[in-house]
C-alpha cells in the first residue's frame, strides 16, 4: 500500500506568551515568561494561590483582527487559533478544500459546563443553560464556523491530546482517508483544573522548573494550537509553503496508575522508539527533544529515563527544550503548542531554551541538556507528551526534503 | 478497510452495585476500588469479560481500548465539586480526584485489565461508535493493534439524568464491541465502511438513499424512532450504542436481510454531527 507524507501547512496559536506564532516563538526564544497570580477564583487554597499562565495581552486584538467573539473559552481560543493556521496555509476563502477537511481536537474535557452551575440549574431552564455546551454543539459550532464538513472529533484525554490529534489525523492522510486534517489542542484556565492539581499537590510553589532538582510542580496555563496537516501531493498541487513534515507518531499507555507515570519510563521510551522508528529516524539523527517536562518530580524522573533508554550516551550531548518552563502546562492545548513551536524551530533553525532549571537532578541516569544548546542544525524533533490515565503520545516532525 | 465484530456484550445492574452481579463477582475483585465510581466499574465488567470470553487474555498487548462515552466523569466531577463547596479544599477527598476527568475511564480500565496499548477516549456526541469504528480501523493499518474494544455506556446517575434530560431512554447500561483486523471464526459482521461528519442535510439524504438500504421483516426487532422502513435514523438518544449492537446482534443471529445481507446504519445528533455504518452479516 502506497502511503502518503503527511506535512505540516498551517500553524496557529493562542498562549501565554503571544497569540500569535511569531510573537510567542520570538518570547520563547527571548526566554520570557508570563506569570500572574489567579484572578477570580471563588475557592480559597490554603490562603496561598500559586502562579498560573493566562493567555497574553494581544489576545483582544487578534480576536478583533479574525473576528472571533472574545471570550475565554475553549471555543473562541480554538477558533482563533484554526483561523490562524488557515490563513498561514493560504486556505481562508477556499471553501471547497475546507469543507472537505476533518477536525481533531485534544482537550481535558469534552463539556464545557461549570459542574455546580448545572447541577442548581431548575430543570425547567436546563435545555437553555446547556445550549452550546454539550460536547457534539462545541464540535460542530466550531468546525462550522471555519467551514469544515468532514469528521469532527475531539479526544478528552487532557495532557497528550494534542499530540494524539496530529497523530489521528496523521493516520488518515498517511492511508488516503483524508488529503488535508486540522488538528490541535485547546484547554482555557479553569478553576476546576486549578483545584484538580492542587488537591493532588502537584503546583509548584514557585514556578515550572522541568528537570531541575528542586522542581516540585507545573505552573497552570492556557491556550490552544492547530495545524493544518495535508499529505504531500495536496499540499504541491495547490503549491502551499510547507513548515515541517509529520514522519513518525504513535499512541499508547504505560497501564500504570491513574495520574502518576511509571518511573522507570519503560513505555514512555516504547512510545518514543515506536514513533522514531515510523519516522526512520536513528538517535543521533534528533537535533532536540520537546519533552514533556511539566517539572513534576514523577514526570521528569520517567521522562529522563525514557530519554537515557532511547539515547544512551547521547543523550547529554541532545539538546531537551522544555518550553513549560515558560508557557506554563496548557493542559490539551499543551503538545500541540508544542508541536507549533517545533514547527517554527525547523523552519527557523532555533531552539527556546529551558528556563528556570539551573540545579541538574542527580537521581537522573544522565544530564539533561537544558540550554546552551550550541550551534544545532535542526532537522527532526522528537515531541513527547503524557497523560492521566497513562495515555503517551510521541511525534516526531522533520524538515521536509 | 473492512473490520470485523467478533462479540458485542451489554451489562446492566439497575440499582445493584455492579460488583454484585455475577459477572461483576469476576471482574470486579480485589482491593484499589472503593473510590471507582459505578459508571467506571460497570464498564470493566464488560471490558474484562469481553477479554476473557474471546481467549484474549495472551493477547492483551495488541488490544486498543476506545471509550465513546464523553461525558463519563460528570457524576464524578459534579460529585467533588459538592465536596469542594461543602468542605473546602483543604477537606476535600484527593482519592476522589483522578476520576473527575473524562480519561481517567479509559486510563483505568488499561491499568486494570493491563492494556499496554492505545487507550482513548473519542468525543463525537452520540456519533463516538462510528468515530472509535473508522480509528480502530486506522489503527489496525498501522499494525499496532489486532483488536480493538470500543466501550459505550449511558448512566442513570443525578448528573446523567440531568445531561439526558431529553432522551427517552432511562435505563443504566454499559456496552462493548470486540472488533477484530481480520476475519476469524466468530467474526458475525463485516463492517466495511464508518464515518461520521458535520450534519448536512444534502449528504444525509444521499446517505440514506444509497444502497445498501435494510428492510426489517421480523417485528421481534424493537428499535424506536425508526423514520422508514428503509433505513435506520436515531435522533438524539445517547443509547445508540446499544442499539447499534443489538441491531447487529439480532440480524447477525437471525440472519434477516434484504439483498446480500448488506446493511447500513445512520445516526444523527440532532443537527450537529451525523454518523454511518455500513455492514455485512457473515453468518
């Protein structure tokens, strides 16, 4: 069976540091951050919030610039974000390719209620307070608005559903299901997501600081990112610039527990090997990692694992740019952020560097490289993310040749 | 690609906890479940007597696991957010956590049947059979999995009652459908086309206006809603899953059919999202 390259056309993106790509992957590069305490939160924690990452100032006029109703919501992010890629594809106004397109989006969860909300809502007034919020209306609204007709389906599995997206959609143009996907990943700052990390005492007292010694949790954040994936042919016959090509992916589950990964990260380096070995791709053929790296102590201890079991002794020479260090974790929205920023690094040959970790774990079977990455050609990234409930999903992007 | 069902199995308790019933006894034994919510422990019994039915225990490692239900961590979600306003978040039970988030089904059930493979949950409203179907699909080209065990499930929780407060159907149930890459000597159906997509009128109609069509001649079939004779339409009812299966069950064992036992099945959620089946019954 003849099967097709899957490259990347159009990328998009709402986040903490820019809401669009240039300013964020600038802002990344510049090492910056964007910080802030919680605002609105009606629960009290301890007497003490913790630092979260809401989506940046620029967010107001980018909606105003692509006619998107401001709101901070998963919807209006993910709109932003897929009118973003749209137009860096050249695809706006092209109704007949778009509504042949499908839509794959990874987030937390598939509703968008507030759960007491509904709960006290009289039963009279349920159908008007549920309009547009159940998961099938939040899907559809989206995909028509951008004008797409094909298969719409989101993937609720929090943490790795951006990367489990590009892959879903990676297999159907790879098997000729589909010639062109839009997929991505969208979470907004909540308050029930906030709760949920902090009843498992996973904030950080300060801030995300992956790898590093003193690491004790994630920073919160927000946003989305989307691509438009094409297969190759498509993308040459209509001429579309092409950022980077999708080579190799793979989805699994490490089985182990429901929100803590296996530390030896023996599944985790499956998922890498696996995705490496679609993509063709030798260990010293990946100029960087985009790990994870959510500065969880059980995170990054499997993740650094995994990256010694698949690298060996190379893997302290391979640079490992954690960009939640900066972003904050954005939850669904995360990987495929992270597979917009791979994106721009491929095209433009640099690589953001980890902040805040300045103090190498020693409990680690290898040094990680965190910054001063060097002169690094980047030709393939190999972008790892997790999940609770073990769920893994690993991508590897390259340079298109 | 053609797939094929090997097994469809439904569970339903009513009000008894599942661990209770004879099939729960098996596959609801041991410590690490007196914070899993009901709606996650019906679903294992199906899961785990799915694998161990079909001699799928050895093979554990070639099994995808697909959840259709999106909504499958409100009763749990809505549940702690009472805590957290009762008591505080100081109070508030940590166990009770992992489960208010929708992939925590799916995660659990691989961690307990030790499924080391894709475990997903797919959101496409009531269309999430056909949307598991065509990914299953997708996956047994990529050679990662042999079998694939797409889960539904309609609870009859506070929460769920409130979410299904337009469907006509009451009942607790949870469901599974064993689908295999390749035709085996259970295989029943053939199912060789699945899709879903944004509700389109125009394509809707073209869909239910090509062959193959089905015509029902046994009226023991008890499946509401039914718009024709012709074909099958569902509207917004959040059993389709269930009614999906017991469609192939009962034409697979009774062998009705109108021209070369080819079928289809169409659902439509409300005017959002649509999906179709097309099938064969092997035997």
């Amino acid at each position: 069976m003849k099967l097709n390259r899957v490259v990347i056309t159009g990328i998009g993106v709402v986040s903490p540091l820019g809401c669009n790509t240039e300013k964020m992957f600038n802002n990344l590069l510049d090492g910056k951050t964007n910080f802030s305490m919680p605002r609105g939160f009606k629960r009290e924690f301890d007497g003490k919030e913790k630092l979260v990452s809401y989506v940046s100032d620029d967010y107001s006029g980018q909606c105003r610039k692509y006619g998107v109703t401001q709101e901070y919501t998963n919807r209006s992010y993910a709109l932003l974000a897929c009118k973003q890629a749209i137009e860096s594809a050249c695809l706006q106004g092209n109704r007949d390719i778009l509504a042949s397109a499908d839509l794959h989006i990874g987030t937390s969860e598939g509703y968008s209620f507030d759960n007491l909300e509904y709960m006290n809502c009289d039963e009279g007034e349920l159908c008007e307070y549920m309009k547009g919020k159940h998961p099938s209306e939040q899907l559809s609204e989206i995909a028509s608005e951008i004008g797409i007709k094909g298969e719409v389906m989101a993937f609720p599995v929090a943490c790795s559903g951006g990367n489990v997206a590009i892959s879903i959609s990676a297999k159907k143009i790879r098997y000729g299901q589909k010639n062109i996907c839009i997929a991505g990943g969208v979470d907004h700052l909540n308050e029930t997501a906030y709760t949920t990390f902090h009843c498992l005492g996973a904030l950080s007292e300060t801030s995300c600081k992956p790898f590093d010694k003193r690491r004790d949790g994630i920073t919160v954040g927000e946003g989305a990112g989307f691509l438009v994936l094409e297969s190759l042919e498509h993308a040459r016959n209509r001429r579309a610039k092409i950022f980077a090509e999708v080579k190799g992916y793979d989805i699994s589950c490490d089985a182990y527990h429901l929100t803590t990964p296996d530390a030896e990260g023996i599944m985790a380096s499956e998922s890498m090997r696996k995705a490496m070995e679609m993509a063709g791709s030798k260990p010293e053929d990946i100029s960087f990692i985009s790990p994870h790296g959510t500065g969880t102590l059980s995170n990054d201890q499997q993740e650094a694992n995994a990256i010694f079991r698949i690298f060996g002794d190379l893997a302290p020479r391979i640079p490992v740019s954690a960009i939640k260090s900066m972003l904050g974790h954005c939850m669904g929205a995360a990987s495929a952020i992270e597979a917009v920023v791979a994106a721009c690094s491929i095209a433009s040959g640099k690589i953001p560097q980890t902040v805040n970790s300045e103090h190498p774990d020693d409990s680690f079977p290898c040094s990680i490289k965190l910054n001063d990455y060097g002169d690094v050609t980047v030709t393939e990234v190999l972008s790892t993310s997790f999940a609770f409930g073990g769920n893994i999903s690993s991508v590897v992007f390259s340079k298109f040749n | 690609m053609s797939i094929y069902i090997d097994d469809v199995l439904t569970f339903s308790c009513m009000s008894a906890d599942p661990g209770e019933s004879e099939m729960g006894i098996k596959h609801l034994k041991g410590k690490g479940l007196r914070y899993v919510p009901r709606t996650i422990r019906m679903v294992q019994v199906v899961t785990g007597e799915m694998i161990e039915r079909n001699g799928l225990a050895d093979n554990k490692g070639r099994i995808g696991l697909y959840n259709t239900n999106d909504v499958c961590s409100l009763e749990a979600g809505t549940d702690f957010d009472k805590e957290l306003e009762q008591f505080g978040t100081r109070f508030a039970n940590p166990m009770k956590v992992p489960y208010t988030i929708n992939g925590a089904m799916a995660g659990w059930l691989a961690i307990r049947n030790g499924l080391k493979n894709v475990c997903l949950t797919v959101s496409s409203g009531r269309c999430g059979v056909f949307s598991a179907l065509n990914i299953a699909s997708l996956d047994f080209l990529d050679g990662i999995t042999d079998y694939a065990i797409i889960l539904g499930a309609h609870f009859a929780g506070e929460a769920y009652k409130r979410y299904n407060i337009l469907s006509a159907m009451k009942d607790e149930v949870a469901a599974g459908i064993l689908v295999s890459r390749e035709k085996t000597s259970k295989s029943f159906v053939e199912i060789t086309d699945c899709r879903t997509a944004v509700y389109d009128k125009p394509l809707l109609n073209r869909i239910l206006n090509e062959e193959p069509t089905i015509k029902i001649f046994d009226s023991d079939i008890h499946l509401p809603y039914c718009y024709n004779d012709n074909v099958f339409t569902y509207e917004a009812d959040s059993l389709q899953m269930s009614f999906f299966m017991m469609l192939i069950g009962c034409l697979g064992n009774a062998g009705i059919g109108l021209h070369n036992n080819e079928y289809k099945y169409v659902v439509t959620d409300s005017d959002k999202l649509m999906g179709w089946a097309k099938f064969k019954i092997l035997r």
